[in-house]
C-alpha cells in the first residue's frame, strides 16, 4: 500500500510542475457578437427605412447569409452587405402598408475568431399595430410516429398559393411556431423544402390541413400534422452484382417481368426470385462477356462482371427465417443447377450422430428438412456440393443450427378495442420487423410460432384495403394511412399461450 501511495504523489508532482510558465491566451472568447447599434428596433412601429443597419462590438463574417436572414412575410428579396462592424440590408421591393413583418437572422453572423453565432429576431410593422396573433404546429413523420426537426411549416391564405404567406421551421420536438400573424383564414402545409425554395416538390415529404384555419384570439391548441413523402414514380434501379451468378435489382411490381433480357438472352420465370415487393435476382447464366446490359421493360442497365467476379467461387448463406419449426433455409450467390446430397453433412451436436434429411432448391435458395430433431445441429458442405447456373462450384460451408420445435414457441392473441376492416401488423423483435401479417374484418389477430422475448407492434390501418401502407396523396387530397404504435413490451415465453388488449385511438387528422 505505501508503495502505490508514493507513486501517486510522483505522478502529481509531475503534472504540477508540468503546468509551471504555461502561456495562454485568456478564456476561451464563447460570446457570439453583440449589437451596439441599430436603425431597427425590435417591436417598431411605423417602419419606412429602405436599408436596415446593424453594427456589432466586433468583426463579423456573413454565414450564408441568402438563407440565413429572413423576411416574413416574404414580400421583398433582401440584399445583404458587410462593411467592417456594420450589416446592411436593403430591400429590393417595398414592404406593404399596415404590415407586421419579422426579419431572423438565424446564425447568419458569427464573429471572426471564434465563429461564435446567435438567433437574432426583429418584430416591427409598416403602420401603427404590430400582430400578435401565434400558432403552434408540431410536425410527425406518418410512418414513424416521431416528431420531426428542419421541416418549412408555411401558412397560405388560399390553397393554391405556391407560397406561403408565413412561415417558420419546426424545431428537434417537432413543434414549429408562428408569431407576429394578423388574425384570418390560412391553410397549413409543411413540407421539408431540401432545395430551399419555399416551394413544395413531388420529391419532398409533405403535409397539410386540407381544410382552412380561422385564426383568431381563441386559438390555443396545437395543430398535429402528419408528413410523408407521397407515392413516387418508380423506376428500374439499383442494380448490383453478386459474383459470380446473380444481378440484384430494384423492380416496380407492377412491371412485366416476362421479357428480361441479358446480353439478349431472355431470361424467363424460372431465372429470377423476387425478393420483397420490389426486388429481383436475376441469373446472369453462362454468359461471360465482362460488360452485362440487362434490359427490363424499357430500362436498360450495364455492369461490368470482371474476369476475377466471374471465377468466383458460390457463396452459401444460413437465411433466418422467424418461427420455421422443421426446417432451415440456405441462400447462394448463384442460381443452383444440381446439388451433390453425398457432400452434405448434417450432425446431431449431443451425440455426434449423422442426421438424415432432404432437400430441395428453388432458384438460389435451397431447404434442409431433417427426419430427427435435435436441440443442435451441425451443418457441413463440403466445396463443389453445390454447381451453379454458371457452372461455377460452391466453397466449403459449415454452421451450427439451433433445432426449434412446438414447445419452443410462443403464441400470442391480441384483442382489438375495435373491429378493424382491413390492416397490417408488424411484429417487432429488438428493434426489427420480424413478420408482418395482414388482416380483414377482425378485432383479434392471432401470431402463433414466436420465438421468446420481448415484442412490439405496429399497426397499419389499410384504409383501401390494397394491402400496403399508402402515403399523402396531395392529388386525391388524402393524408397517409394511420400508424398505430404499441410500444409497450409484450413478453412472450417458450410454450406458452399469451393474450394482450390493444386500445385503438385513433388521431384526429
């Protein structure tokens, strides 16, 4: 004990005289710049300058300051000089008559040491009265469920304005505030405005009140909006090799899948594997060109197989497959053409016994179906088991597999508080979808097969019934379908039978 004491004291002794002379320059300067004078007033009435000058207690540098410093109402383009201490900004276009307008200047002045910055606000009107009207908007994403932060919240006094007469952006807790509004009629859109145009695009997740606002000295609550980025047009993309024998790609479901040429071989039903509502694997064969043009539909799509991608031997993969009980699932990256049963080995772990089984393949996946159950088995392919569609052979493999079987599921019944006419659940197990369900006309949905462990849900209203979650549609006017989340854990135990209520409350949108 004395020895470790009196090493301690040798370190601190070191690091004391270690600071000794030490030059700095002071404290660390954390005060962002500081106004000394203006020709605007925060709250000013009667407002008829042409040019707003603000000058600081230091040097400033502008930080994109034609996004930064803001008019609103947005009536005129703002021109913005710096000279020394002192910012100048002009007006292009002259402000209306008996008008409150608020200028930011979000973090667009910073000084120049340092780089500290601030949020600075003027309130001030044309006439004698500044509004005082407020509104607060607290913006979701209609899938997640969770708030949304940098969302452009606008107020329009028509529906069709392409701009918005206010507006502001929603903060990290998803709520956007008005301030300074003269009392009226406004629609509400928020959207996520990426190119900074004030102006809603296809390509922007969006939101609206389909229905007019009064606004008045009576409004109080807070508005709720869900935001989604409506159905985009889709399109043949993402394409990708997986050497030596498979194409990965992204496909409408909708597309005709009979006419899918590679190098123009036509490649039919029995070549490809849809993976998903939108994914394709597509078998690229014998062919050995090193430049691959694979045509679907009217899209055309060229990648480069190297000579090294093309000698490749296949890759297998174990494919988890959540409450498949007599079975288990191997994936390749190639289309199978024959398996060898003699090179594959399948061993009881408890007693090293050989377990018989069979199988089959379908496209690149193949099923093992062992005739013993074990709580543990061994999985052995041995190289060149497996030859593929590019007469390529597969690597050696080999995986330990848990055995399932009926006692090692749970079920789960989940009562409804109401009967829902069409829906979509999502089982959710540490944080991933593990099985998705879809159901009609019911107030009780049945999951039977679940492995132990703690579960949440959420729950899809499928308003038109078509299976899928829709989005906003801002042509037919309707907001995305309604998510419901039931976060609150359901535990769910080995051979077991577990019931669980769910109160539906919907939103009011």
């Amino acid at each position: 004990m004395a020895r470790f004491l009196a090493l301690i004291t040798v370190v601190l002794l070191i690091q004391s005289c270690g600071q000794i002379g030490t030059i700095n320059g002071g404290p660390k300067d954390e005060i962002a710049p500081q106004i000394t004078s203006s020709n605007l007033k925060d709250k000013q009435l009667n407002f008829s300058k042409k040019v707003i000058e603000i000058t600081f207690d230091e040097y400033v540098e502008l930080n994109k300051a034609s996004e930064q410093i803001v008019l609103v109402p947005a009536d005129s383009k703002l021109q913005c000089q710096l000279a020394k201490k002192t910012l100048s900004i002009s007006f292009d276009d002259s402000l209306q008559k008996n008008t409150t307008y608020t200028l930011y200047l979000n973090a667009a002045v910073k000084d120049v040491t340092e780089g500290n910055d601030s949020l600075m606000k003027f309130t001030f009107s044309t006439g004698k009265v500044i509004d005082s009207l407020s509104l607060y908007v607290r913006v979701f994403d209609a899938f997640t469920k969770e708030w949304t932060s940098k969302v452009t919240v606008g107020l329009y006094p028509n529906f069709e304005d392409e701009s918005p007469r206010y507006f502001t952006q929603s903060q990290t807790n998803g709520i956007a505030h008005f301030e300074a509004l003269r009392a009226g009629s406004y629609f509400v859109k928020a959207f996520t405005d990426k190119n900074q145009d004030l102006h809603i695009q296809a390509s922007e997740s969006q939101g609206y009140n389909w229905d007019a606002i009064t606004l008045d000295s009576k409004v109080s609550d807070t508005l709720l909006l869900p935001i989604s980025l409506p159905v985009q047009e889709d399109k043949v993309k993402n394409a990708r090799l997986i050497p030596p024998g498979i194409i990965g790609v992204h496909v409408p479901a909708n597309l005709d899948h009979a006419n899918i040429r590679l190098n123009g071989q036509i490649r039919d039903i029995n070549q490809f594997i849809g993976r998903g509502e939108d994914s394709l694997l597509v078998s690229i064969g014998e062919v050995k060109d090193i430049d691959l043009e694979l045509i679907i539909a009217e899209d055309t799509i060229v990648l480069r197989n190297t000579p090294k991608q093309q000698v490749a031997k296949i890759a297998v993969q174990l494919i988890e497959k959540e409450g498949i009980q007599d079975r288990f699932f191997l994936s390749c990256s190639d289309f199978i053409q024959w398996l060898d049963t003699s090179k594959m080995k399948l061993r009881n772990m408890d007693d090293s016994s050989f377990v018989a089984f069979e199988v089959d393949f379908l496209a690149n996946e193949f099923e093992i179906r062992p005739k013993k159950y074990a709580k543990k088995y061994q999985l052995s392919i041995a190289e060149g088991a497996i030859l593929g569609k590019t007469q390529n052979v597969s690597n050696k493999f080999q995986k330990e597999i848990e055995g399932k079987q009926d006692r090692d599921f749970g079920d789960l019944t989940i009562q409804l508080s109401d009967t829902i006419s069409a829906g979509i659940i999502h089982v959710i197990h540490k944080d991933k979808v593990i099985r998705i369900v879809q159901f009609n006309e019911t107030d009780k949905i049945k999951l039977n097969d679940l492995m132990p462990g703690e579960y949440s849900f959420k729950l899809l209203l499928d308003r038109n019934k078509n299976g899928k979650w829709d989005p906003i549609s801002p042509m037919t006017k309707t907001l995305a379908e309604e998510v419901l989340l039931f976060k609150t854990p359901v535990k769910i135990r080995a051979n077991w039978e577990v019931e669980t209520n769910f109160e539906i409350q919907r939103n009011k949108q």
